[in-house]
C-alpha cells in the first residue's frame, strides 16, 4: 500500500475508532432510493460501502450486491448488520482500495458512490474509472455522489482537501453518458461544502 492511501486508511480509521461517522444512516440518501424505485433489480457495486446501509437497502429490494471500503472494521460491521437485516445471502462485503478493483467479476448493472471517489487523487480516480469501465455492462447505471470545490484554505489536511471540479467529474467520466446532475450544500453539526450527484450511463 502507497503512503497515500495508507495514510487515508488511517485517518478514516481513527473516524470509525472515534464514532466520527456522519454518514452512519439507516436509510441512503433519496436519490438512491428513487433510483432504485426505477430499476429492476440485478447485481450492483457499492464504492465506499463504509457500514452497508446502501448494499442492505439495495439486497432488501431485490438486488445481489457486492460492497467495498478498505477500512476492516467498517466490513465487519456491515457483515453484521446485512446478517441482522436477513440479506446475508444477497450481499457480499469485500476490504479493498475503490481505485484497485481486480478482484471483482461484472457485469454490474449498477454502481453507486456516495462521497468516496473525490477523496482519491488524480492516478487513483483514473484506476476507479477504468475499473468501473471493465465492470459495469454496457447500459449500465452509475450514480456518483461528490464533494465538490470550494476550500481554497484550510488549517488541517482533511480540511485542505477541496473536492473535485464538476469538469474534473465529466472529463473522468467523458466516455459515459450524462444523464443529469444535480447540486447543493451538504452540511452538518460542525462542516458545510458544496456537493454534487451526477447520474451516468456506461
């Protein structure tokens, strides 16, 4: 593992250690489930899976799912909590980088990322691209939630960190099809940054 990633392995460890986990929801967000009201269900990839409420909620209307997140606690969990959700069998959680998929099998009919892929850089986003492009089956739905510019300065090195340009995402995402996208403030007790879905067709 390069320092990069190790060193993001570690801070999004301490989150999980610390309790420090804003996305911990029961529910994912409304646009994932109107998106899944409009599909058929089939087999779909969760990126930054973090403790499976969008893999559970995707097996529990019918869907065969595979998560991934690289911090170990975070599968465990989710291995957990699909097993007490009775979709132990329609879910399969798997400790590895988004940005290294060689280890999964398509095609996919979906892939949903709710806040993982604009915290890779430049190389990583590139291999999370190209593995979503062998992946994906063509016709395929790819829903991508981002953090998007907005910090220029910060005091710490998470703050720092600025998201990505909405013509950083379509020019990664060139040889998918936009379908629509939408933008707003993401906001909670102690942050607010400026985010982005955008809804491809591979």
């Amino acid at each position: 593992m390069d320092q990069e990633l190790q060193e993001s392995l570690d801070r999004f460890t301490e989150r999980y250690n610390n309790g420090q986990i804003p996305w911990d929801d029961v529910l994912p967000p409304p646009e994932v489930q109107a998106l899944v009201a409009q599909l058929p269900p089939g087999r779909a990839l969760d990126l930054g899976c973090g403790y499976g409420r969008t893999s559970i909620y995707l097996a529990q209307n019918g869907w065969q799912v595979d998560g991934v997140d690289f911090v170990p606690q975070a599968i465990d969990e989710a291995k957990r909590r699909a097993v007490a959700a009775g979709v132990a069998e329609k879910t399969h959680f798997h400790v590895g980088s988004v940005a290294d998929l060689h280890f999964l099998a398509g095609p996919y009919d979906l892939a949903i990322d709710i806040g993982c892929m604009h915290a890779l850089n430049p190389a990583m986003q590139q291999n999370y691209h190209d593995g979503l492009l062998r992946l994906l089956r063509p016709g395929a739905t790819y829903l991508l939630f981002a953090r998007l510019h907005e910090i220029e300065e910060a005091e710490s090195e998470e703050e720092r960190f600025s998201g990505l340009g909405e013509d950083e995402v379509l020019a990664l995402f060139a040889d998918f099809k936009l379908e629509n996208s939408e933008f707003g403030e993401t906001a909670g007790s102690d942050y607010s940054w400026r985010s982005g879905w955008f809804w491809f067709r591979r």
